[in-house]
C-alpha cells in the first residue's frame, strides 16, 4: 500500500508538472504574439507620428502636394500606388483600386492641421489614430519603391458632352480678340468639350484658389512669342475668375509686357514679348539684326522671379516676306547667310548661358514650353470640329527645331522642366481660331472670311480651349512629385 500510494502521489505530481509545463507553453506563445501584434502597431503608430510634424518641421516640400477635393482616401498597405488626380472639365472615371483618392484645395497651416480628417481616411490601419495630413501621407506614400511616375502628356483627348471652361470671356480682361473665338462669331463650342486623358493616370482639375495659395508671395514670368502670350491670357483668366476682380491688378495695354496681380496673395503674373530669345534689333539702318548672343533688353526684368516659362520656336521657322531679320550677328560679326539650325542653336547656348549665370535653382523652377503645332497642308484647321484621331499624324512643324530644343536643356546644367504639350496639341486641329479672328487689331471682314487661305488663323488657340490644358499641366508639374 505505501508504495501503491508514493506511486500515486508520484504520479500525480508529474502530472501537475507536465500540465504547468503546457500552461507556461501556451502562456508564453499569446504573450509572443501579443508582443508582435503591439510591436506592428507601434511601428505603424512611429510611422505617422513622424508624418504628423508641423507645417514648419515639414520643410519646403509641404506645399507641393496636390490635395482632396470631394472624397477621401483608402490606402491598402504595401500596395502600388498610381499617380491620381481629377480631369480639367467634368467628372472623372474610377481612380485604381489600390486608390481613389481626389484632391482637395489649398487651405490655411491651421486648417490643415486641425482639419486633416476631411482630406484623408486611412482606412483602418491604425484604429483611433489622429487625423493625418495629406501631405505628410503624400510623403509616406512617395517611400514606396515600387510607385510609378506617371507621364501626364501620353494619353488623348475624351470628349465630354458636359465640360464647361472653368471661366467666361466676357469676365476677363486679359483675352485679345485674336482668341475670342465664340465672341468672334464661330457658330460651335465643341472644341471646348475635350479634355485630356493621360494614359497612366487622371489629370488634376485646374482650382484657381489652390495654386494661388500654394503661390503666396510668388512671382512668375510667361517668355516667349504669341503662343506664350495665349498660354498668359489662359493662366490670367484661370486665376483671375478664382478671386474678387476688386483683388487684382491688371495691366495688359501693352503686347510686349502684361501683368496680372493677385494683391491678397502677393502674386504676380507676367508676360514678357521675346519671339527669339535673342534681341533682334529693329533700329540698325543696315537692316534687321538678329543677335544671337545678346539677350534681349527685357532679359533684365527676368531676373528674381520664382517660376520662369520660356518658349520660342515659331518666328525661327518664319521664311519668305514673313522672316523677321534681315542678317545675323555673332561674336561682332555680321552674317547674311546661316543655316537656321546653326543659327537657332547659337541662340539657345546664349539662352542657357543665362539661365546658368542668372538661376539659383534652389530658389526658382524653370519651365521651358514645347513647340505648339500649327495645322496648314492636309489637317488644315479651317472649318474643322473633329480632333485628329490618327495618330500616326505627323506633325508640319520642323523636326530641327524641336530637337535643338530638347537638346539644349537636357545638357543643362541647370534643371530645366519641360512642359512637352506638342503631341496632345498636335491632336486639335478644330481648337484654332480660323476665320474667327483679329488682324492687326481688327475683326476678319465678310470679305477677309471668304479667303481662309489667306486670313484663317492655325497656329493660335481659341480661348477658353487647348491652353487652358497646357496650364492644368503645368499646375500638377509644379505641385506634384509623381510625374
């Protein structure tokens, strides 16, 4: 019997044992996993406790960002992310599904922060996390290695049947009548009915209000020929339908200088006439000088601005009674005769010397626009309504040229942004003027209507129309780091 019971007791005892054993297994296996669980968490938390810094501890970068304007948010972890913003007329199709996201207008640093829910909602990756700003998300989201650039001038033109121009003509001041073309008499608005559609991603809507904010302070310059000058009277219009026309100073009497001021902003817009980007010289008895190392006189008003636009191009091609000089200069020399691609190059090193010895590209981004195409030959313009919808449409205008343009400011030193609108324009052959004009400052006669081979203008740009695009481009190029 004693041993009987020493045996029981013995047994029971590694019983007690062996089940304290499984209870300190299965003890230490939750507390493991409990540990991991709060260890994810905490990363996560450090993670968006680091994104929420104040506008200061942001650093420059905190106003680049596109924000929400209708919606929020959903962010799957670890996904890819596509670029995505809102179309310039109109509703948009569905966002990716790794995202859908639209973004929201500038506001003030308080409401930014204070306000952060009403941009964003992470979706349940951290529960009862405060609100996050989206451009610290924005920031967070730019980490991920796998996130494609997305190339906002690859895509085409979708017709949208309830698009309308983000402003009326009639209440702006800056449009020529050279460009009012339903003022001017065109029968149609279709060409105002077209938006682009990139390939890879959807074009942010132009919001006035938001790139102005964004803006503050700022000062910006339009160079170049006509088309600079459409590309000005669009921008102008764009921003001066966002503010009280009380606001603003407008100064536009002059073609070769124009001003648009938003004074609660402290923003300034201008345009600056330099068809070459070289001085040509009018006033030589010998004849027309084009200079292909000076700068033009009005180089010096350049200086100190915050964005800078230049472009040039059409006047190069001008041939016949339509050439604009008569000879050339060069390191002191007169030259009569010089192959124009020689010669245009001669021009663009003076340009980029200029920008190199005059540009601090920590404080100023410089934009250089692509050559606008004309429509003359087999896509003449004149009483079209139609885009172009081949695409192996091969433009009229010399390939020299653009390639010297492309050229010259990828061998910069100096950081050159290019604003490439040349394909997506090549497409609207229906968006010129045509006979719905100004010559010199006056309508087309009845007569002057009647000879569209003379007078049918096809290398400006109605407006509102195709620049009111180039300057929704140049909105996301200037405030987004996907493209």
């Amino acid at each position: 019997m004693e041993k009987n019971g020493f045996t029981l007791v013995y047994d029971r005892c590694m019983l007690c044992t062996i089940a304290s054993f499984l209870c300190f297994l299965i003890l230490l296996t939750y507390v493991n996993y409990n540990q991991h669980g709060l260890s994810l968490s905490a990363d996560i938390s450090i993670g968006f406790i680091q994104m929420t810094k104040t506008p200061k501890e942001q650093g420059s970068n905190h106003h680049l960002h596109p924000r929400s304007s209708t919606g929020a948010t959903t962010v799957t972890p670890n996904a890819s992310i596509d670029c995505h913003a809102n179309d310039l007329h109109g509703p948009s199709p569905d966002a990716p599904k790794s995202v859908k996201a639209s973004l929201k207008p500038a506001a003030t640093e308080t409401a930014r922060e204070t306000n952060a829910s009403e941009f964003y909602n992470i979706g349940n990756i951290v529960p009862g996390s405060p609100p996050v700003s989206p451009y610290m998300v924005e920031d967070r989201l730019q980490m991920n290695q796998n996130k494609k650039k997305c190339n906002i001038f690859n895509g085409r033109w979708i017709y949208d049947p309830k698009a309308r121009p983000l402003y009326k003509v009639y209440e702006c001041p800056f449009l020529a009548d050279q460009v009012t073309c339903k003022t001017n008499g065109r029968p149609d608005s279709e060409y105002e009915k077209w938006r682009w559609e990139a390939k890879d991603c959807e074009i942010l809507r132009f919001n006035g209000t938001d790139m102005l904010e964004r803006l503050k302070g700022k000062r910006m310059i339009i160079v170049g020929d006509s088309l600079n000058r459409n590309q000005f009277e669009s921008l102008s219009c764009l921003l001066y339908s966002s503010i009280p026309s009380k606001s603003a100073y407008v100064n536009v009497r002059s073609d070769s200088y124009k001003i648009f001021e938003a004074k609660n902003y402290n923003f300034t817009l201008e345009f600056h006439w330099s068809p070459f980007l070289v001085e040509l010289d009018e006033t030589n008895k010998a004849g027309r000088c084009l200079k292909l190392d000076t700068l033009p006189p009005s180089a010096k008003k350049w200086q100190g601005a915050d964005i800078m636009v230049f472009n040039t191009g059409h006047w190069w091609a001008h041939t016949g009674k339509y050439q604009s000089w008569d000879f050339f200069q060069h390191d002191g020399k007169f030259v009569k005769i010089l192959e124009l691609e020689k010669a245009f190059k001669m021009a663009m090193k003076t340009w980029s010397n200029w920008i190199h010895g005059n540009v601090d590209p920590a404080k100023t981004t410089v934009f250089f626009r692509s050559v606008s195409p004309e429509h003359k030959g087999k896509q003449w313009c004149y009483n079209e309504t139609q885009p172009i919808q081949d695409e192996a449409y091969i433009p009229f205008f010399p390939r020299t040229i653009v390639n010297t343009v492309e050229r010259t400011i990828t061998e910069m030193k100096t950081p050159i942004r290019y604003l490439n609108i040349t394909k997506l324009s090549e497409y609207r052959k229906d968006a010129h003027p045509s006979i719905y004009t100004a010559k010199q400052g006056k309508l087309l006669t009845k007569e002057q209507k009647k000879n569209p081979q003379q007078f049918a203008d096809c290398s400006h740009w109605c407006i509102p129309g195709v620049p009111d695009t180039w300057n929704a481009l140049l909105y996301l190029l200037l405030f987004s780091k996907h493209i």
